[in-house]
C-alpha cells in the first residue's frame, strides 16, 4: 500500500492496485465470467481477448475515483459496473482498431482479426459494446448514460480525425490534441468523473475529476505516441505497453506529438522528415527507419516528455481540491506510473 503524501515512483501498478484489490478482482471475475457466452465459439473469443492482459488502467482509475470521492472513501456495486463497462468499451474499441490498421498482434498475441477475419473481429468488438450498455443501464443514472454515450461518438470521432489527416504534413497542435481526447482521455475522463457522479457528489468534485480524466488521458495518449517512436518489444512489455513493432504511426502517415515537434524544429532534417511523410517513403522500411532517425536525434523526444508532464501535473493539480485520503495519492502516483514509461527507454 502507499502510505498518504507518499507517491510511487515505479513503473510497477501493484501497489495502487493492492488499494482497489477486493474491487479489481470483482471486476476481473466479472470479465472472466459474466460474459461467457452460450455459443462456445464467442465465449472462448471472449476468454481470448480478456486472457490476453491489458493493464485495466481504466477500472483502476474508476475504482481510485470512487474511494477518493466516496462518503468515508467507500464504494459500491454501481463503482463495480462501472468500472467493468469501462473496460469493455475500451477492448471493444482496440478490437475494431485492429481491424482498422490490420494489426497482427496485440499485447504479444494474435488480434482477432489475424486469428480468425475482419468480420468477426467486427462483430466482437459490437458484442462487446452490447455488453457494455447492459451495464450501463444497470447503473440508472441518465447523465452518466449521457457521458458514455458522448465517449462512444469521441472514440470514433478522434478515430475518424486521425484517418483524415494521415499523411497531412499541416496537422496542426490542435488536431493532434483534439483527436487525443477523442481517441483516449474522453474515456479516461468519463470514467474518473462518472466514479464522482455515482457517489453524489457536488458539481466542483465532478468537475475537477472530469479534467483529471481529460489531462490523465492526453498525458497517457502522448506517452504513448513518444514509445512508437523510442519503444522497443521489451521495453514495451515491462512497461505494460503494447508490444508492438516501433514506427507503426509514422508508417501510417499518423503524426503525433515527437513528429510535429521533429517538423518544428527547422533545417535539413526536418525537410528531409516532410519530405519522407509527404512522398509516403516512411511506408517502406528504408525511409521509415530513416524518419525514426530524424525524429530520435532532434530535441522532439524531450519535447515531447516535458509536454507528457505538463499534462500529469495538471492532472494532479486538478485533485487537489479533494480530502486526502490514499486514493487520492492513488490517482496522483497514476500520472507518475505513466511518466515511468516515458523515461523506461
Ligand atoms: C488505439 O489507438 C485506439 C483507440 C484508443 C480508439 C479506437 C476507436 C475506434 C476504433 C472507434 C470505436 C468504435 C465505436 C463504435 C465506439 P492507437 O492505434 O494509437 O493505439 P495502439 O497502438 O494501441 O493500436
Ligand atoms: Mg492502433
């Protein structure tokens, strides 16, 4: 356990988890159970897709959310589903962007769509959608149906964004940012101010825990962008990453934060980057490779981790507003357990 004042430096979540253990294995039993479909076929799909691991960060962040803004930092049934409808909607959406960037693996294994074909994958990330409103409409609460259904539209929104701008050598800060939220920190946030929603509690509470989510979430989402660049296997996997071959965005024509910061920075290099994002030449290994070069020796990774931290610590300022309590410390060390994969390359 953290102690109060104290925050964790690792890159290990076990201890903010041993907070929420009872909680988090609730939800992991409910994944592993509740789900199980008649058909033997989807139930062993089922099986394979929440055995595959995942970090459950966003149940965590929905449990810490609770206790912290919880009558004497308890938490209910209500926080449970919320947390388990979080989590689906989240493998939901990972299982259909498989299918969109034809990924093979996933967290080291073999994606849906690799496994078996595009329409299944398809259909299993809607079965788990469905799954997710039944829970939903457990809760009985219109707003946070309302919240989830906004998160729904973000997600394909920001997915959308970021289809049309692949390759778009002008994609501004804005965009980038915008489709973040849509793409992760929507969802993030739903789920941190949805936790305060469920307990009650008044509108400057929820509010500071919906901008907790969107800072949390874009610091998380620019972390993640940093490690397709500097990531490796490995590192990735101790990291609770992906595991996932490095370079996939810019082989994509996706420009993150590294990217836009590399462009910024004026000269050769950074023509010669434009030049390879606008002739689509960091498709092919040679020029992908050599854009990854460009990017690693300018200032843009350093760049691009002050800006992750700018992002934590207003998440964390966000927070402050709330009693002290250890979840409270909780939800601060996360922003510290999201840095550590920044620095662990
Ligand atoms: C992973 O991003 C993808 C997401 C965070 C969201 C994807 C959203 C959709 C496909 C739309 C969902 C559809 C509905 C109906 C709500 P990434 O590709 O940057 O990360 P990765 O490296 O983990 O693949
Ligand atoms: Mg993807």
């Amino acid at each position: 356990m953290i102690s109060p004042g104290t925050k964790s430096k690792s890159q290990d979540l076990t201890p903010l988890i041993e907070l929420v253990q009872d909680e988090m294995q609730m939800v992991e039993d409910w994944l592993g159970t509740n789900l199980i479909d008649d058909n033997p076929f989807v139930g062993e799909l089922l099986k394979q897709i929440f055995q595959a691991g995942g970090k459950r960060l966003r149940p965590l962040i929905v449990l810490l959310s609770g206790r912290a803004t919880g009558k004497d930092n308890e938490i209910g049934r209500l926080h449970i589903i919320l947390a388990v409808l979080t989590e689906l909607i989240h493998t939901a959406s990972l299982v259909h962007d498989d299918v969109i960037d034809s990924s093979d693996l996933r967290r080291g294994k073999e994606t849906i769509n690799k496994k078996w074909n595009e329409r299944v994958a398809v259909l299993m990330g809607d079965l788990l959608f469905a799954q997710a409103s039944i829970c939903l409409a457990r809760l009985m609460n219109p707003p946070v149906v309302g919240i989830y259904g906004q998160v729904l539209g973000d997600l394909c929104a920001g997915e959308i964004k970021q289809m049309r701008h692949q390759f778009n050598i002008d994609a501004d800060w804005d965009t980038y940012i915008q489709k973040s939220i849509g793409k992760t920190a929507s969802l993030f946030s739903a789920g941190s101010h949805s936790a305060a929603i469920l307990n009650g509690q008044d509108n400057d509470t929820v509010l500071a825990l919906k901008s907790y989510g969107l800072n949390l979430g874009i610091c998380f989402q620019i972390v993640d962008d940093m490690l397709d660049i500097t990531g490796d296997f490995d590192s990735k996997n101790k990291a609770g990453g992906v595991l996932k071959p490095v370079g996939g965005d810019l082989r994509n024509g996706v420009l993150t934060a590294p990217v836009l910061y590399a462009l910024a920075q004026g000269g050769k290099d950074s023509e010669r980057l434009r030049k390879l994002i606008e002739e689509r030449l960091v498709v092919e290994d040679a020029g992908n490779q050599e854009g990854l070069s460009i990017i690693s020796r300018s200032c843009a990774i350093e760049k691009t981790a002050e800006l992750a931290q700018k992002y934590a610590d207003d998440a964390c300022r966000d927070i402050s507003i709330l009693p002290d309590s250890p979840y409270k410390d909780g939800l601060c060390a996360l922003t510290e357990f999201i840095m550590s994969r920044a620095k662990s390359n």
